[in-house]
C-alpha cells in the first residue's frame, strides 16, 4: 500500500507560478508510476502529467504541455508537480496518484491505485 500526502497549493496571480509537492509512505516508491490529476468545480477529473518509475520518462495533458513540469525523486519518496505561467482556467483541487510501474503508458485513462486527499490551487485573474 501507498499513502499519499500532497501539499503546496495556495492562492497566486494568474502568470504566477507554483510548485506542488507529493510525499509517499508504505511501499517502495520506485515501483509505482506517479501522475497528477486536477477536478474543477463543476467539471470532470482531467488528467494533468505522469511519470515512469525512474523519471526518465513524461507525459502531460494537452491544456498544461509546456506550462507545468512533472519530476520526481525516489529516495526522498517525494514528487514535484512545477506550474508555470498559471491561468484562472488552471484553479482545481490537484491530486497525485499511483499506480503500478506497468501501468505508466495508461495513467491518463485515470486508472489509478491510490490517491492523495488533494491541494487546492486557486489562480485570481
């Protein structure tokens, strides 16, 4: 089993940045592909960004490609969500999630094992 505890939400200026943090506890980190999904009010779950096992290897959604990076580091059991250039359509409960290192190529389909309660990130126009 994994546990999931995210952090580093807050409120900022649209064309602000942020960086949120994912901490992991349980089972050996490096087993799992990591990603970050975000649920606005109002809207359906969209997938954010996703990383391999080693982090040689991402992916991301097409509204945040260019804007957000995803990084990882296993022997702090931590992962990195960095927001660039933030936009008010970017204001969303951000969570990140698991799922076995197999699974990498499919994270954004949402199937995920285990998720974080989520961080809150609000960008003011």
């Amino acid at each position: 089993q994994v546990q999931l505890v995210e952090s580093g939400g807050g409120l900022v200026q649209a064309g602000g940045s942020l960086r949120l943090s994912c901490v992991a506890s349980g089972s050996t980190f490096s087993g799992y592909a990591m990603g970050w999904f975000r649920l606005a009010a109002g809207k359906e779950r969209e997938f954010v960004a996703a990383i391999n096992w080693s982090g040689g290897s991402t992916y991301y959604g097409n509204s945040v490609k260019g804007r957000f990076t995803i990084s990882r580091d296993n022997a702090k059991y931590t992962l990195w969500l960095q927001m660039n250039s933030l936009k008010p359509d970017d204001t969303a409960v951000y969570y990140c999630a698991a799922v076995h290192y197999s699974e990498y190529e499919n994270i954004d389909n949402g199937d995920m094992d285990y998720w974080g309660k989520g961080t809150l990130v609000t960008v003011s126009s």
